[in-house]
C-alpha cells in the first residue's frame, strides 16, 4: 500500500486535469453522446489530411495517435490525402454517440524527380492549417515549419495557399521554388 502526502498528490491532479483539458479541447472525449458522432482515423502515413464531405478537418494523427473528430450523424464521404500517397476515399455512416474508425495505409507514389528546391511554413495561427499548392492539399503547417522539416518540390513556380483549420480568411503567395534553395512562406 503506497502512501502519499497532500504535497504529492497535487501535482498528480494537476497533471491528470491538464490531460483531461487537453482531450476536451481535442474532440477526443464524449461529452454529450446524442449531439455528435465520431470519426477516429487511424491512417498510415498519419501525416495524410482528412477531408469529410469535402472540407478539411486536419491531419489523421498527431504524434503517431490517430485523431478523433466529432461530426453530425449521418453518412459522410471521407478522404485522405497526401500528395506523396494515392488518394483514399470512402463513406462512412455515422451514428450519435458512436465511433467510426477509419483505418488504412496509403500506397505511396513515386518521388518527385530533381532538381528540387525546399518549401517551409510558418504556423500563423494552428500547426494544422492546410497547405495547398496549385489548389492541391499537400500538407499542414505543421509538418514543414522547423529546421528538420520542409517540402520538397520540383523547381517552378507555385501558388501557396494556407487555410485555417478553424475557418476564416486564407493566406496565398506566389512563389518561385529553385533547384537547392529554401522558400519561406510566412
């Protein structure tokens, strides 16, 4: 039998309360079971994004946990997206208080040919808003905003667009990608 004094068990609840804020803020737990059903992506590579009925809703997982989103009951076309992977799509028939698990492995395609030149985002306002290039999903911004990660991409001009995950305004540049050279887009 394990004893504990008031001084320990207080950073325990702390700790157990912030996990807690954190899976309410993530639309992981169920709060209301009649309001909403859940989509659970379970997705290899987890840095493909899911789109329902269109819209996108972020990446498939984060740190290699599949994510789980909350969406009205009812049928529902999902697709995941990676442009480094054939595309996926199904429907999915959701139910109240229930979850759908999604789950599937990309089949990659082959990788860009050189010269390549490197793409890398800065997070404006959430690490999961989309990056498109030409009017295709190519990520988040996330995945391409530190010193190990960027995109890589054939040499040519392109049109960035990031759109929030959380809706509102989109950012779009124009950029011209060179052959060894880095793009910052802010």
């Amino acid at each position: 039998m394990a004893f504990h004094s008031k001084s320990s068990v207080k950073p325990v609840c702390r700790g157990v309360c912030a996990v807690v804020a954190l899976l309410l803020a993530c639309g992981t737990l169920i709060c209301k079971p009649g309001d909403s059903a859940y989509l659970k992506t379970k997705v290899d590579p987890g840095r493909a994004g899911v789109f329902v009925d269109g819209k996108y809703v972020g990446p498939a997982a984060n740190f290699r946990i599949g994510r789980t989103y909350a969406l009205p009951p009812g049928k529902h076309e999902v697709k995941l997206l990676d442009p480094r992977y054939e595309d996926f799509t199904t429907t999915v028939d959701l139910v109240a208080g229930k979850t759908v698990v999604v789950a599937q492995t990309l089949k990659p395609l082959p990788p860009p040919k050189p010269p390549l030149g490197s793409l890398k985002t800065t997070v404006i306002a959430s690490k999961f808003d989309a990056v498109y290039l030409n009017d295709k999903y190519y990520g988040h911004t996330g995945e391409f905003n530190n010193c190990e990660q960027a995109l890589m991409l054939p040499a040519g001009e392109y049109t960035v667009r990031i759109d929030p995950v959380a809706g509102g305004s989109a950012f779009t540049k124009k950029v011209q990608i060179e052959a060894g050279k880095t793009v910052v887009v802010p």
